[in-house]
C-alpha cells in the first residue's frame, strides 16, 4: 500500500512538470513584427509561452518585456 502511494505521488509529479516545460526558447538577434507593422528587434534571446502564445524578451537595457499573441503577427530569429 505505501509502495503504490509513493508511486502514484511520483507519477503525478512527473505528469504535472510535463505541462509546466511549455516554453520554446530561440537565440537572438530576434525580430518581433507587431500588429500595427512596427517591429522589435532584441539581440538577446527570446522565450514563447505554448499554451499562450506570448513572447518574452530583453530590450537592450535588459529589461524584460511581454508581448500577448494578438499583439504581434509574427517573429524571426538568427542571423
């Protein structure tokens, strides 16, 4: 009975940090095309959240910025 406790424990933790790894990360430079035609360009690396679609850069302060999926019509990345 405790063997199949710790099991199963074990197994839903393996389960749920499947979902939680749901982010594609792609090397810069990066050029991120917004809704409205401008663009973003970030030398540093750029992360996309699968199940939302937003993507998450660096400026060239390194601040970090989000950006939603309705708000950019597609992005580039590589030299």
């Amino acid at each position: 009975m405790r063997f199949s406790f710790l099991f199963l424990f074990f197994l839903l933790g393996f389960v749920s940090c499947e979902k939680i790894i749901d982010v594609q990360r792609f090397d810069g430079p990066c050029t991120i095309e917004l809704v409205d035609g401008s663009t973003i360009t970030t030398e540093y690396s750029i992360e996309i959240l699968e199940s939302t679609g937003t993507i998450t850069y660096r400026d060239s302060d390194r601040k970090l910025w989000s950006i939603k999926a309705d708000e950019y019509v597609s992005y580039s990345c590589g030299n």
